[in-house]
C-alpha cells in the first residue's frame, strides 16, 4: 500500500509567511524562509509555499522567493503556486527547483493552457488547487480573485478527467486557520470521487488526521498555521497519528536536535 503524506504548507503574502484566516485576515510570521528550512529539518513528507498575491496582481511568480528557497539545500520536495499563467511560467518554475507546481486561477482562466502545462512537463507536476465550500447541502468553487462563488463546471470537470492534473488540493478556505473545522463533506461529495486528494484548511489535530486518512480518496494532508505554534510539530504529528497509512518520522525530535547542535 502507497503510504499518505503530511505536507507542510506556506502562505506567503508582500513576501513575508503569514498565518491566513478563510482568506480574509493575515498575521505575519517571518521570513518564508525560515519556515521552509523547519519543515524540511523536521521531516515534511513535501513542502507547498502558495504565494497568494501573484494572480491577484497578474503578476509572475515569485522567482526571487523561489532563487533564495534554492539556495536552502532542501532534501525535501518542493511544490509552488502562485502567479504562474501560462507554460513558460511554469516551466521556469520548474528550473528555479521546484519539483510541481499548483494552478488556481489559471483553472478559471485558460483550461487550454492547463492541458499544454501538463503535455510540457507531465500530469505528475501538476496540481489543481480549488478552493471550496459546503453550502446548501453542495460544493461551491471559490474565486478568490473576484470573491465570488459557484458551481464546479463542466469543462473543469472534464479536463481533470481526462488526465491533465495528477492531484487537487482541495482548500477548505471558509475554515482556513480555525482548529477542527475541516468539512469533510467537500471530499466525500467531490464530483469526480476517484482523484486523488490532498485536504488542506482547519486541520489541526492528530484524530482527526486520522479519520480524514481513512478516506480513500486523501493521499496527503496539507497542514499551514498549526505546524507554526511548536518546535517539531510535524513530527509530533506524525508520531501520535501512528497510521500505516502514513509515512513514519524521518527522525525523532531529540535526533533532530542533536543532529543541529
């Protein structure tokens, strides 16, 4: 059996890592850097840094962010999002040192250039991130661009089907940033039920992990603010949920300490 993942997740705003509330109100954290440089000390299974400003300024992606991640030395596999809208982008994501990458708005604005980034650099690298909500017993895809709501169209459904993307990180942002609010309702009744999944947004405690494990659709969870609060979190997580679905701790926290002395 493949083994689930725990991916340490960074939302990076002005250039600085910030703890994100439903997408509304930020709270600066510090450099990305250094935060990046914990996750993967501590044993992240991935690494995600979302970039959440670049679209919303029509902007490039942030290669300066990306050049000074580079320099880390990182063992632990990069994902990035943010800004990328077309295939050059994309690709030159990909030669800054990221491993895959993740498109939001690009899924509202041009599905066709989607199915060019995925035929360039293979469905593996990429994932389509889509915001959502459970209301009026349905899922609501969230523009985050125009703040508006809406029906999962057709089209999108379609692409994904038809191979273009490899996961879909779905972000549960009317509960990003509050503990034990994950909606488990936006997997279970996902249209398209056998994509692999990576939950991210108010998920916060090793039980619940656990139960959203279970599920066979989630092949990784994605965790932001709480992985913030504690030195070693991640691996503490790891070590209460105990899964055999998961991947074991890369290393126990007092290794990890002496290991940085």
């Amino acid at each position: 059996m493949l083994k689930k993942r725990l991916i340490g997740v960074v939302t990076v705003k002005d250039g600085w890592a910030v703890q994100s509330f439903g997408y509304e109100r930020y709270l600066p954290l510090g450099k990305p850097e250094c935060l990046i440089e914990n996750l993967d000390r501590w044993g992240a299974d991935e690494i995600l840094i979302q970039v959440i400003d670049r679209s919303r300024r029509k902007s490039e992606p942030d290669f300066r962010l990306l050049e000074s991640i580079g320099k880390l030395g990182l063992s632990t596999p990069l994902i990035y999002g943010g800004g990328i809208r077309n295939v050059a982008d994309g690709v030159k994501v990909i030669q800054y040192g990221a491993d895959r990458l993740v498109v939001d708005a690009l899924l509202h604005d041009d599905l066709q250039e989607v199915q060019h980034l995925s035929e360039r650099l293979g469905a593996q690298a990429v994932v389509a991130s889509m915001p959502l909500s459970w209301q009026d017993s349905g899922v609501k895809w969230f523009d985050y661009r125009t703040q508006t709501r809406m029906a999962i169209t057709d089209q999108l459904l379609s692409a994904i089907q038809s191979g273009i993307i490899s996961e879909i990180l779905i972000s549960d942002w009317l509960h990003e940033g509050k503990a034990l609010s994950f909606e488990p309702n936006l997997v279970k009744n996902f249209p398209l039920p056998n994509i692999p999944v990576i939950a991210f947004g108010g998920v916060s405690e090793p039980a619940q992990i656990t139960k959203l494990l279970c599920q066979p659709n989630i092949v990784a969870i994605g965790i932001g603010n709480f992985l913030n609060y504690k030195e070693h979190s991640l691996q503490r997580y790891k070590q209460a949920i105990a899964s055999e679905q998961l991947r074991a701790p890369l290393h126990s926290p007092i290794h990890s300490l002496l290991t940085h002395v």
